[in-house]
C-alpha cells in the first residue's frame, strides 16, 4: 500500500491530466475583423498584465533601505519572465524609505506604490509599449508612455 495525497492510507492514485484546448477570442467565427484587436491593443493589454502582477505580487513586502536593491532585482526578474516582456526596470526609492522610518521604531517598512518607480517594455508581434509607474496626487498611477509599431 501507498500514502495517498493528504496522509490518506490506501492506493496511491495516479492523477490523470486533461488538455482541452480552449479556442481564442480571434477563433470565433461571429467575431467581426472590425473586433479583434489590433497589435497596439493586445501589446498595451500584455504591459498591463505585468503591471498588476508585478504591484499586486509585491505590495505589503517587508522592505529596508538594506533589501530594497535586492528586491527591485527580484522584482524585475520575477516580471522578465513574463511571454513578450522585454525590458523591466524597478527603482526602490530608498530616500522615501529612509524618510518612513527615521521616527518608527522598526528597521523595515511593507512595500507600497509610494516607493517605486517602475518601467516595464513590451513587444508583441513588433509593437514595443513602453508603460511607467510613479506616484501621482498620493497614488501610484500606471500609464502607457508610447507605442511603437502599431498596426
């Protein structure tokens, strides 16, 4: 007898994995030409997909002016990885985190939209995006700066 999944005693089961190919949006015979988007939207989309995963992966990170370098490396490798990323620079704005804890008692801080500046190219299909991060009127505002190559 094996240990089955969760410390069950019994048979071990073998899991049986499925692929059933999902068909895309662009597949659906309803769909107009006049629909799709065009490779300017799809790449804006792909840099808005890194932009939520990287802020909301990272957001509430324990972070000091120590670990701040070594998490924007982390940060920009974590999000590199990422289908038609081409380019990620993350800036931990140590200044800011040495100003939030020059009367705290603690020797970290949790990582916010107030610390980072972020910059993040995309190329899809030849369309390079370039989007950007930076706090703006107290909230940290995600913009598309240019867009190169459209359609």
């Amino acid at each position: 007898m094996g240990v089955a999944p969760f410390g069950r005693v019994g048979t071990t089961r073998q899991a049986v994995r499925i692929a059933i190919p999902l068909p895309t949006a662009l597949e659906h015979s309803h769909m107009t030409s006049d629909t799709d988007p065009t490779v300017a939207e799809a790449a804006c989309f792909e840099a808005g997909i890194k932009f939520g995963t990287l802020y909301h992966q990272f957001a509430g990170t324990p972070v000091s002016p120590d670990s701040a370098a070594s998490l924007a490396r982390a940060m920009e490798d974590s999000i590199t990885n990422q289908p038609h990323c081409a380019a990620v620079t993350v800036d931990v704005m140590v200044d800011e985190l040495e100003a939030e804890l020059a009367d705290s008692a603690a020797d970290y801080t949790e990582l916010t939209g107030r610390f980072l500046e972020v910059e993040i190219v995309v190329d899809y299909e030849g369309c390079e995006v370039v989007t950007r991060m930076a706090m703006e009127d107290g909230y940290p505002l995600m913009r598309v700066e240019s867009v190169r190559g459209r359609d």
